[in-house]
C-alpha cells in the first residue's frame, strides 16, 4: 500500500480514539473544507471510514486494523517486524544424514546458501503455514516440528536491513519430488558437504544447523543481531 497523506492519517488517528465523530469535529479550523472533505472521501472511497446514516463517521474493520499499526504520537506508519518460517529438513539415506539445502536466487543475499523459508501472513495458523510454504517451495509434504523461535536484527553498513521473526521448524524425512523454483535451487547433501559449498551462507544458517543437530543446548527464544558485508 501507498504511504498515506498526513490528512488522511490524522483522521484516522482521530476516529482511532472514537466510537464516531461528526464532521465538524474532525475537521481543523484553519483548513479548508474542499481540501479536508476530498481526503475524508478518499478514505471512504478506499474503505477505511464509513458515513453512518446518522451522518456521523466511524471506522470500518478495514480502517480499524490499518489504524492500529499507527504511531498515534508523530502520526506514523510504523514498518513492522516481518513474520517468517524457516523451514529445515533432513532425511537418512543409507546410514548418511542429509539436509535440505537450497541456494538462494534472489535478492537480497543473492546465490547465498542456507535453509529455505517461507512468510506466513495476517490470520495463518504458523504450523500449517510452514507445512503449505515446505509443499510450495520444495514440492514436499512432511510434519513440521518446532524447534525454536528467534528474532533477527539483521544490520547493513550499521542500518538494519532486515527485522524479522523466525519459526525454525523441522521437517523427518519429507516426502515428494524435490523441484527448483525460479527463485532457488533446492538439494540434498550432507553436514560434511555442505562445508565444503563454495559460496556465502545465510547469517542465521550456523545457528540453524546447531539447533536442527540437537548436539548442544540452545535457548527456545533469543534475539540476536547480525552484521553483513554484502546485502
């Protein structure tokens, strides 16, 4: 969505603190009445406020959970925290460990290596989100078990980049044809393989490792912070 005009989210923020308001009540002295009234229409016309028949304005759903994300002090839309699974794999073939790696194909951390994630979005429950984005990444079906949850900050010529919150589920042998998408090639190798890929690896793929190996204790909830050379 559009950044909104400074109007249109003072009205909000106004109508945020109301059950409904009248007209006269939103709208400053020292403004316009053309300029104040084309910006409360453009709010009714894109759904974010209702006219009552009673001829008083109010919220709608849509105006109410666009309006809650607002810093109400400097009248702001705040960029919130992004909401992802992570999505780690491993299978046994003949006595050998695997891990689902993939190689990523898109920006940013272009050709990194690491294990594939996918966003889950408003609503989703998180375990079903994390088996549907395993099916629509790699084509495999599993049951996801979650193994820890963590915050990364991750910072870029010391400016944060990338915020998000992560769900590190792991998938026991998952079933299907592996496919590559246009945005990854995904494959099967071992721990003593993966060493050995030439290339960079994602800066949350350490820890991942560590935790999906169960081979030392780790905290269930952490918040770390990541500095990058290349973004």
């Amino acid at each position: 969505m559009k950044s909104m005009h400074p109007i249109q989210l003072s009205i909000l923020q106004d109508l945020l603190f109301a059950e409904s308001r009248k007209y006269s009540e939103m709208k400053p002295y020292e403004m316009e009445g053309s300029q104040f009234s084309f910006h409360l229409d453009k709010l009714i016309k894109d759904k974010f406020v209702v006219k009552n028949p009673t001829g008083l304005y109010s919220l709608t759903t849509k105006g109410k959970e666009y309006s809650n994300r607002m810093d109400t002090q400097k009248k702001l839309m705040k960029i919130q925290t992004k909401s992802t699974t992570q999505l780690c794999s491993f299978r046994i073939i003949n006595g050998t460990k695997e891990y689902l790696i993939y190689k990523r194909l898109k920006n940013p951390f272009y050709g990194y290596f690491g294990f594939p994630t996918h966003k889950f979005w408003f609503g989703e429950n998180i375990l079903e989100a994390a088996k549907k984005g395993l099916f629509e990444e790699t084509n495999m079906k599993g049951e996801p078990k979650l193994k820890a949850i963590r915050h990364y900050r991750v910072y870029y010529n010391n400016k944060v980049v990338e915020d998000k919150i992560m769900y590190i589920y792991l998938f026991d042998s998952p079933k299907g044809e592996l496919k590559n998408k246009k945005d990854g090639e995904f494959f099967w190798t071992s721990e003593q393989k993966i060493a050995k890929l030439k290339g960079n690896f994602l800066p949350e793929f350490l820890e991942s490792m560590g935790i999906v190996k169960n081979k030392e204790k780790f905290q269930f909830f952490k918040e770390v912070d990541h500095y990058v050379h290349n973004f």
